[in-house]
C-alpha cells in the first residue's frame, strides 16, 4: 500500500519544481528582452553619432562646394527643417507609428525559438 504522506511528500517536490521552472523561464524573457533594449540603445546611440558625422561631412562637402563656409551647413539645416515638419505632418498617422510599434515590438518581444527536442 502506499503511504500518504509519500505522495504527498511527491506532490511537493513536483510542484516545487514546476515553480522553480516558471522563475527559470521568466528571468530568462526578462534578461532577454534587458538585453535587447540595450542593444535597441547602443544601436540608436551609434545611428545618432554615424547621422552627426554624415551631415558634418555634407555640410563641410556643400560648403567647399558653393565656396562658402556656412551656406553647407544652412543647406544642411535646411534639410533637417524640411524633415522635421514632414514628421510633423506624418505624426499621426496611424500606418506610420503602428508599423514603428511593430519594428519595436518585434525586435524586443521577438518569441525565442525552440527546437523539436526541448518541448
């Protein structure tokens, strides 16, 4: 016959280790997705320095090119103007900022993937 305090003793240790697996994989999906925000910030931080250098670049460029020191850098202010009122115009648009969330969502949430042996 079996004892019960046995199974019930079996119960626990089941259950104490379901829990622990549950914690195993959330401190997982939490690293993971720190990780990818960091790497999200990284990327954008070098994508900001790379943008500074280029319009340096063409401003230094277009200025030795109309033989005018600062009607580069206007031209290049000039630009940055025209950019910023198109996004005005296109922040509300619905297309525009569910196709970023989108990007965002599917850089950092991404699902992990598993293979056939692990289920």
């Amino acid at each position: 016959m079996l004892n019960v305090s046995e199974i019930i003793q079996t119960i626990k240790q089941l259950i104490e280790v379901r829990v622990q697996l549950v914690k195993d994989e959330i401190n997982e999906q939490v690293s993971t997705v720190m990780a990818r925000m960091f790497l999200l910030m990284v990327m954008g931080t070098v994508s900001v320095m790379v943008l500074f250098f280029a319009s340096f670049s063409f401003a230094f460029y277009l200025s030795d090119l109309m033989r005018s020191p600062f009607k580069g850098f206007m031209y290049v202010a000039l630009i940055y103007l025209l950019l910023l009122v198109l996004l005005y115009f296109l922040k509300d648009s619905r297309t525009l900022v569910r196709s970023f969330q989108e990007v965002i969502k599917a850089f950092i949430f991404r699902p992990k993937k598993r293979s056939d042996n692990e289920e």
